[in-house]
C-alpha cells in the first residue's frame, strides 16, 4: 500500500471516532493532553509494517545514561513501506483532524523526520523522563505534538515500554498508555510535558512509528526554548542529579550556537 492508501483508512477510522476523542482529550488537557485510538489500521496492514522493521543491526543505537534504544530516520534504507505508513500521518486531511481534536490550528507536519521516524526497544532498553526539544531542526516552530503508532503484536502491558507521561511532576504516580499492538497514541509537547517509556523486561521488541507535527506559536504561552531535557527516574536521584546538570551546560551552549554545535544527524536527509 501507498501513503495515499494508508492515509485513506487512517482518516476514516479517526473522523469516525474523532468526537470521543476530542473529549479524551479535553478531559486531559490540563495537565498533558493526550489520547489514543486502537485498531488504526486492519491488523493486517498493521502486522505487515510490523514485519517490514529492520533488524536492530540495521539502526542507529543510542544509548546513554538519557536513553537506550534503536532509532531510524534514513527511511530510503528500509522497506519502502515504513516511509509510506510515517508520511501518511503527514497526510493534510489526517493533519488538520488532529490538530481539531487538539484545539492547534494549522499544525504543521514534519517532512524531515527531525527525531521522528522509527523506534525499536529490546530488553533492558528505555527512555528516561525528558522534555521534547522545543523547536523544529532549523528553530522557526514550535514542537506541538508527538505521534506514536504501535505495531508489536501481542505485546503486553506487562512487557514494558509502555509510553509514561508525568503531568504533576516525577513526585507524583505517572500516567501509563500501553504501547498496545494497532495503537495509536498522541500528546502534546510544551514546557510541561514530561514524558518516558518504562524499561522493556521482555525478550523482545517493541516497535514504534514516530511523527511530530509543529506550529508557529507555542501550545503555552509560559514556553520558552529548551533543549531536549532528560530527568533520572524518581527512584534514581543520582542518575536525575547528572541529567539535569547535564541538560544546563547543553542549555548554555544553544545560547551561544543557536543551531548547535554539530547537525543533529536524526533527519531523513533526502536526494535533490
């Protein structure tokens, strides 16, 4: 199938249900508004994009004390059937339902794949509490919203690598969507948004289809810019204490290198 075809189903099956959706996320909007929509596409589709993932050798390993997971944004190198399912969430029909469920007028989608993309979690695998980087890979918009589709069949909430968001702080008990196979799952991104995926304690792999839309202004009026910003878990207060001293000095090297001191390499860097 072909992102117009991919774009076809997904539009239906969200205009159908967009209504409970838009007071899914109304009822969470004052914290972090999020919600999420199962059985997206005909578990079919959704089994042959799982199936179509590289093997983690074929990716980007980023690991560190912020992070530990596999990512892939060079979409020409995989089958082409990962590129069609990432740019259909891109598609302008599917853009503009979304940002009406989320109240965003003319969200922008994201056709470099800035952190976008896809994702693979293994075993002993996960993404500590963190901020999204405010802006856009050049810093003309604003980072709105974050888009996670699921397709790990079978995967079980007690499998880990489930989506955490923290809207009252990392002093309070995280909200925990499971990375449910055929779902998809959508928050928004602001000053506030702190947000994780739990440890993966299964032997295997949960995958993920990543897309963020921007805008020309900021969800919140308090927004300012920030870099990517990593917190230690509540149980981990040296991990938390080196991550925030940590996301500081990276702070006070945009202040004086805008765009940073290197390209950030996870973009989809096209042929002219």
């Amino acid at each position: 199938m072909n992102r117009i075809d991919l774009a076809n189903l997904i539009f239906e099956k969200i205009n159908i249900h967009k209504e409970e959706l838009k007071i899914q996320f109304r009822n969470t909007h004052s914290g972090i508004g999020y919600f999420f929509l199962d059985d997206l596409l005909p578990k079919e589709i959704a089994l042959e994009i799982s199936q179509a993932f590289p093997e983690p050798n074929q990716m980007v390993l980023k690991k560190s004390i912020r992070e530990n997971k596999y990512v892939a944004a060079q979409m020409n190198l995989y089958h082409p059937l990962l590129e069609e399912i990432i740019y259909a969430f891109q598609d302008k029909r599917i853009v503009e339902v979304i940002g009406e469920i989320c109240c965003i007028k003319n969200p922008i989608p994201d056709d470099n794949l800035y952190a976008g993309g896809i994702s693979l979690m293994g075993k002993n695998q996960f993404l500590n509490p963190h901020l999204d980087n405010s802006h856009d890979k050049d810093r003309n918009l604003w980072r709105v919203l974050n888009l996670l589709y699921y397709v790990t069949p079978d995967w079980e909430e007690n499998y880990g690598g489930n989506l955490e968001l923290w809207p009252n702080g990392l002093e309070q008990k995280q909200i925990t969507i499971h990375s449910k196979f055929n779902r998809l799952a959508i928050m928004e991104t602001h000053n506030n948004s702190l947000h994780s995926v739990s440890p993966v304690v299964f032997d295997g792999y949960r995958r993920c289809v990543s897309n963020y839309y921007f805008a020309d202004s900021p969800l919140l009026e308090s927004d300012t810019f920030h870099v990517t910003s990593f917190r230690g878990r509540p149980e981990n207060k040296i991990a938390d204490l080196i991550l925030r001293t940590d996301t500081f000095l990276r702070m006070c090297l945009r202040k004086i290198f805008k765009k940073g001191i290197k390209e950030n390499p996870h973009v989809y860097k096209k042929d002219n």
